[in-house]
C-alpha cells in the first residue's frame, strides 16, 4: 500500500486542524492559515476549477463544486459528510487562501477569496473575487 492509498482518520486530523494550529498560532490563526493556503496552492498547482475541486477531494478536504461563474469571480460550496466536515470549530481561511492563489495564478489578476460558514447546511460558501485591473506579473 503506497502512502497515497493510506487512510488518516477524522479524528486525527481534526485534533491537528481544529486544536493544535489554533493553540500555536492565537489570534493570528486567519492570517497565518489564509497564507499558508496561498503557499500551498504553489506547491501544487491546479490550472482550472476542476483541478482544484479534484484536489479538495484528494486532501480530504471535502466535496468543492462550483455554484456560479462570472467574468470576476467565482462562488464555490464546499461540503461533506457532517463528521469529517467540523464547520462550527473552524476556520476555512486555509482553503480560501488556497483557492484564491489558484486562481489568481490561472487567471492572471489579483484574486481574493472569502469563507462564509453555512451551519444549518453543514457548508462552506467560498465568495471569490478577482480584481481585473490588477494584472500579475509571473
């Protein structure tokens, strides 16, 4: 079994995601996340929406589909099964950071990207704007 085909339990993860970065990094927890998201999305380029949605799926992250498409941005949904996606305990500024690098750098123009937790609904609406007259240099 090759490391890829490795299951990590919910738990595990949650226990890292939800209770150790938020200790060590405070107040500062959205900030760091939105960059560290941004980084990452470096590390493993996706060049289209469909890319991305098959790595969200791939980190465990959860089910990512894409709700609407305009000439400046984009909305997204991220959701999952209620006890792998623990939305009331977290922040989701690592996958907007990420979403957001992806796009700006398939796209060319300085790209934001929001979280907005859903709870009722167990989802996460992913707001992205790009900024056209902001053009990024490669």
């Amino acid at each position: 079994m090759t490391s890829q085909n490795k299951m990590i339990p919910a738990f595990g993860y949650e226990i890292l995601r939800d209770h150790i970065l938020s200790s060590i990094l405070g107040k500062h927890e959205e900030d760091v996340l939105y960059w560290a998201g941004k980084d990452l999305a470096r590390k493993f380029p996706c060049g289209d929406i469909q890319l991305i949605t098959a790595f969200f799926q791939d980190a465990g992250w959860g089910l990512l589909t894409l709700e609407k498409e305009s000439k400046d941005g984009y909305i997204l949904h991220l959701t999952n099964d209620p006890e792998v996606l623990n939305i009331k305990n977290r922040t989701f500024r690592l996958e907007a950071g990420f979403i957001a690098e992806q796009i700006q750098s398939f796209k060319g123009f300085l790209t934001e990207c929001y979280d907005e937790k859903k709870e009722k609904q167990n989802t996460v609406l992913f707001t992205v704007k790009t900024d056209l007259k902001e053009k990024i240099e490669k």
